[in-house]
C-alpha cells in the first residue's frame, strides 16, 4: 500500500529503525558493482520526511563509493519477515555546529541507539571524521504476510 505523507508512517518508521539499531547500506563501487557494509544511524523524523545521521570515516572504501554515486540502499532485518528498506542519498556534511549537534545527539541517547562515536576517533573537529546525512527517498515497510507500506518523496 502506498501512503501518501510520511507521517503516516513516521511513528512505525522510528519505532522499528531505533529498535533494531544496526542496519546494512550499500553502496556502488566505480565500476557500479554493489557493495554491503553494517553501519549505525540515528534517524530524525521532521515535518517533510526522516534524516539519517551516521558518523563515520571520511577517507574509506565508502566515501570512495559515494563520490561516485551518492545513492545508498539501506536495511534492516531484525525481524526477517518485516524488513525496513530505504533509499537514500548520502551526503557528507562538514558544517561544524551540525557535527556538533549530531556528536551531542549520539551522546545523549540512551544505549543501544545512543553511543559515544569518540571511542571510535570520530569528533565533530577531527577532518578524518564524516558525517553522512541520509535523505530518504523511498521508504518500504515491508510485511511479508501483512499489509506493505512505501512511502516515496515526490519527484
């Protein structure tokens, strides 16, 4: 079934991404080839839709992926059969105060969600740290022997 807003599934959206924490994203190498990898976002439901927050390496294998295609296709399956994709494009944001923000977030959100991304040498000053926002353009909750749910931006 297709809905037409997003706050139509933004409780349902959150409630299930924040409760499974880790999810897959893939992204394309330069030869468009796919490639998996497990990351940890923290996502923000506003008015228009739902932002994604991972903090992450600026100089990886990913960032290299996402200079030559900005698109990434994301996961979660904690329960097999009612998985979450979404269709996001990615972006690196290197406004201090938003890393700032983003930093703070992660560090006042309870466990398991919230963590603290400097023990993995990401700080909001570091030029080595990323953070990538991910704009969802298409969101899926899928229910194999329910009712299936997509949401998608207007074009």
């Amino acid at each position: 079934m297709r809905v037409s807003a997003f706050n139509e599934i933004a409780e349902a959206f959150i409630t299930i991404v924040h409760s499974e924490v880790w999810c897959n994203i893939a992204t394309t190498d330069t030869q468009n080839r796919p490639r998996s990898r497990v990351l940890h976002p923290i996502w923000e439901n506003h008015a228009e839709g739902t932002v994604g927050w991972v903090t992450t390496g600026r100089n990886t294998v990913k960032a290299t992926h996402l200079a030559h295609n900005p698109n990434v296709s994301v996961c979660y399956m904690k329960d097999p059969l009612k998985p979450v994709y979404i269709d996001c494009l990615a972006e690196w944001v290197d406004v201090p105060e938003e890393k700032q923000r983003i930093l703070d977030l992660f560090l006042t959100v309870p466990p398991p969600l919230g963590y603290d991304p400097r023990k993995f040498l990401w700080f909001a000053d570091n030029a080595e740290s990323g953070l990538l926002k991910l704009t969802p353009w298409r969101i899926e909750l899928a229910d194999l022997f329910g009712e299936t749910q997509v949401w998608q931006a207007s074009s």
